[in-house]
C-alpha cells in the first residue's frame, strides 16, 4: 500500500473520530499501521490447517458447588 493513501487514511478516519492529531502524530500512526498491515500480510501467506493452532477452544470452568449441590450463581 502507498505511504500517501495510509496516511490519508489514518488522517481522514482520525478526523471522522474527532482525534486532534497533529502531521507528526499522523506520521507515527501511518507507520504502525503500515507495520501492522506487513506483519499481517506475512501471516496471511503461509499455509495453515486446523490442526496447526496450538491454542485450545475456550471452555469456561463450570461454576463451584454450592454446599446444598447446586450451582453458585
């Protein structure tokens, strides 16, 4: 993506956000993001299948006892 187009786009949404931000700031920002996007752009390209994620699927521990066996709520 071309410097210009990311920093009128960081400008443009800051604007629509009502954040003051001044060129330096907006400069600061475009960079991050066109970090962010180049990272994620790397990601994107390699190949990945369901088995490959080491994180678990969130399952939340069910709730303690009460004393009487039912739920704590």
């Amino acid at each position: 993506m071309k410097d210009s187009l990311i920093l009128d786009y960081v400008s443009s949404t800051a604007a629509l956000l009502g954040l003051a931000l001044d060129e330096k700031r907006c400069q600061s920002v475009a960079s991050h993001f066109q970090r962010t996007a180049a990272m994620a752009a790397m990601l994107d390209g390699v190949a990945l299948v369901a088995h490959d994620e080491l994180a678990e699927i969130y399952c939340p521990a069910p709730f303690p006892a009460n004393e009487d066996g039912r739920d704590k709520l």
